[in-house]
C-alpha cells in the first residue's frame, strides 16, 4: 500500500470491514450465522432473507430452505420444519401450506394426502387405524364405522367387517373366540 493511504486494507467476501478513524487501522470481522457478505471490502453484512438460511460464519451466501421446511424471519441459522398437517412443496419458503380439511402429512411434508382405507384421520391431523368392531372401506375419512349388530372387524385397521366364524362367538370387546 502507497505510504500514507487511509484504510488499505480490504477484507474478503464473508467478512465486514471495520474501520478505526482514530488510529486509520482496518479490522475484518467475520459475518456472523445467519449473514452474509458476498463482495470484498464492505462494511456491513446483509442478512439472510427469509426462506433462506445460513448455518456457519463467515460466508459469502445463504442457503435456500428445502421443501418441507420454511424459514419466517431473516438472519436465521437454520430452518423451520413444517408441521403435521402442512407442507412446502418448494424451497425458499417463507411459511407453510396448510393440508386442506380431508387431507395430512407428517412433519417436513412436500404434499399431502388423505388417510387411507381403514384409517382415519384423528384431532391431531394424523391417520390412526381403525379399531375393533370398527371400518373404514374408503381412504379420507374422519371418522370409522361401527360394524353392523354381529359382525366384528378381525383386527385393528380392518377395511370391512365380518361375522366369527362357526363355533366362535363375539365378546364384549368385538373380538371372536
């Protein structure tokens, strides 16, 4: 650097310039998670936009959320998982999409579905077989069917009923023995 220049020194991307008037030195400091300097020589870091995120110090980008998560606030160092019964089918989001009323999904969902056939969708927006003496014969449901007077279903998650067989009957818990 020419003998008497002001502030010679220019940091690298992924770092700010600090400058001290006082004693005309240059400090670089590293952007910290959640920032971004993508140019040398600047004096501020930007910050992640939403959508986006960027774990580590240092850097020169952010980096886009995944489909099935999203990330609501700028500056983050990581991004949020959509919950049961939403989902992002894209990256760099900003929220997530809530399942229509006859359709969930699991955590970091990219789409959702409805429950299917001997299932049913609980208050919680997740799919939980059916129980004894109960059915569902079509996925989507919210609610199972009781079985008609004398038949049972065989098991949890059954998609019909039936009678017990010959020589068997039905207890009081709809099982046959």
């Amino acid at each position: 650097s020419p003998a008497g220049s002001l502030f010679c020194d220019r940091c690298s991307a992924g770092k700010r310039t600090l400058k001290n008037t006082t004693s005309n030195e240059t400090k670089c400091l590293p952007c910290e998670g959640g920032r971004y300097q993508d140019l040398s020589g600047n004096d501020t870091c930007i910050d992640c936009p939403t959508g986006w995120y960027q774990t580590f110090p240092q850097k020169q980008f952010c980096l886009p959320c995944v489909p099935g998560t999203y990330e609501n606030e700028t500056a983050s160092t990581e991004c949020k998982v959509c919950e049961v019964g939403q989902y992002s089918n894209q990256g760099e989001q900003s929220n997530c999409t809530n399942c229509s009323p006859a359709e969930t999904s699991t955590e970091r969902a990219t789409f959702c579905s409805q429950c299917e056939a001997g299932t049913y969708m609980n208050a919680t927006k997740q799919c939980a077989k059916c129980s004894l003496g109960q059915y569902s014969s079509q996925g989507g449901q919210v609610h199972c069917t009781t079985c008609e007077q004398g038949q049972t279903s065989l098991e949890m998650g059954q998609t019909f009923c039936t009678q017990c067989e010959a020589g068997t009957f039905m207890n009081a818990t709809k099982q046959c023995e």
